[in-house]
C-alpha cells in the first residue's frame, strides 16, 4: 500500500469515525506525512511495512534534530493512532507502535493574569469605532465564560441569548450553556445592537464577530488583537488567547467554584484536565505564603 493511500484512509478514519477536532486532524496528518518522508528519505520501506525498531529509529531522529519534547511527544501519540487503526483493520498484523513512551518533560503549569491584569487588559478597548466596541465585547466574552479562541470565533449570532445572559457553545456533537456577567452582556449588547448590524457584509451574515470585511473572524485575526491590547496595557506577561481560557477557571475556583462546574463550563471531557487548576491555585496560594509570611 503506498503512503498516500495509507494517509488518506486514516484522515479519512479521523474525519468520519473518531470525529477529531480540526487542531487534531491537522496535527496527526502533518506528524504521518513527515514520518512517510522520512521513511522515503532514509530506509527502503513504507509506513505499513515499518518496524518497531524503524519507528524508535525516527523518534530518536526527531530528538537528534533538536525537537522539543512535547512536539515529540504528539508525533508518538500520532503514531500510535495510525497504528492502532491499522491493526483494527487487519492491514497489519502486529502494532509496532506499542512500545514508544514519550519522555516525562517538566511539566508547566498555564500562566495567568491576576484580577488587576486582567481589568487592565479588559480596559483597553475603547468604545468610540465600531472595532472598540467589538474587541470590548469579545474581551469580555472570551473572559466571561472561559470558551476557546476556535469556539469564540465560531459563535453564530443564534448563539447568544442577551435576556438570558447565557452563549450556547457547539462543537461537533456536542453543545454546553454558559452563563455571562452583567458587564460582559453590556459589552456584547452594545456591539449587537449598535455595531454588528453596520459591520456584517450580508444581511443574513451568520458569525457573531466579524472582520473589516464584514466576515467571519479568523484566529490570526483576534491573535493580533489580543497581542494589541498586551502591549497597549504594558503587560509583560505573554497573553494569548488561552491565558484569558486559564484565567478564567484558576479565578473561579479560587473564589469557591465547583470544579465539576468550572469542568462543565471549560468543555472537559475528562475531569483531570481542570483538576490542574487547582494545583496551580495551590502554587499561588504557597507563592503568596511564602512571599508574606515573617518566618517563611
């Protein structure tokens, strides 16, 4: 079977059975396709055909070329999808991929903003142009509910419930309710009702935020914003638009949340995903001991 075609099934298996995440499809094709090169480049053999020595060969290439153990760490796990799938389906007999760990790297806590820099940051935008009003209300929006930059800018205008102060979040089969703050309605009503209407290129414009063009938002688009206001507030930190995602959750539990809530709220399949959060309100809380404390 050539590469191609072994590549095409498992985008394929991704897209209609697994149903991954468009990040994840990206990731895991990009990771078998450079593998696939590399197997062209420096051995006789395909990826169906490679061997468990022939695939640690490549790990420990991708280290040899100064790659970082996280990068690392995903093309193992892209590996073993690939092969699992192909032992599933009887293309080959054995896994060969069952014996690649990836190496424990230090493992860092999200970096986030205190209450003051996240006011700071939410002060920024000003709302005397149509592009203040809209990057007020997606400032406060993204902080309000915690939601990815991929799910911000996804949002239809159908989505949002201003009376109600909730946004509907949907990703693939899956949809969740967030309740917003009352500054966040404000900033998000003003956009709707005196902004949005001037902005959208169509009248029947679906997206909830759009660019100068009148269309749909992109990530790059609101990277550059958020990367604007950083500068104009003089915050040193590097905020991205996930800071804003971890804010979020380490504020709402440092002031009493559930975690199954914040879990609910965040989209987390799996609990031990936010229970990160409370270690790092953990390392916070000894960080301030130890900072205050006369005998610490």
């Amino acid at each position: 079977m050539l590469n191609s075609e072994c590549i095409e099934m498992f985008e394929k298996y991704l897209r209609e059975e697994k149903k991954s995440s468009s990040n994840t499809l990206s990731s895991y094709l990009r990771d078998i396709r450079q593998f696939g090169a590399y197997l062209d480049l420096h051995t006789d053999t395909d990826i169906v055909s490679a061997t468990e020595d022939e695939l640690s060969e490549y790990i420990n290439w991708l280290k040899g070329q100064g790659k970082s153990v996280a990068t690392v760490s995903r093309c193992i796990a892209s590996l073993k999808c690939l092969y699992s799938y192909l032992t599933i389906r009887q293309i080959i007999a054995e896994n060969p991929a069952t014996k690649l760990v990836p190496d424990k790297g230090e493992h860092k806590l999200p970096q986030i903003l205190t209450s003051q820099e996240v006011d700071l940051l939410l002060e920024q935008p000003e709302c005397i142009d149509a592009k203040g009003y809209r990057d007020k209300a997606m400032l406060e929006l993204l902080y309000a509910t915690g939601i990815r930059v991929t799910e911000l800018i996804n949002l239809d205008i159908t989505d949002i419930n201003l009376a109600a102060g909730v946004i509907r979040c949907r990703t693939r089969d899956k949809e969740r309710f967030i309740p917003m703050y009352a500054k966040a309605v404000k900033a998000l009503s003003d956009y709707v009702t005196l902004v949005r209407p001037q902005m959208i290129a169509l009248p029947d414009e679906p997206s909830l935020f759009v660019n100068v063009n009148g269309e749909r938002m992109s990530r790059q688009g609101f990277w550059k914003i958020i990367k604007y206001y950083q500068k104009k507030a003089n915050i040193e930190k590097d905020i991205t638009p996930h800071t804003l995602r971890h804010s979020f959750a380490a504020h709402l539990l440092e002031n009493g949340a559930d975690i199954h809530a914040i879990q609910e709220m965040l989209g987390h399949a799996d609990i031990s995903s936010t229970q990160v959060y409370t270690q790092l309100v953990k390392k916070q809380l000894k960080d301030v001991y130890n900072k205050a404390h006369p005998r610490a």
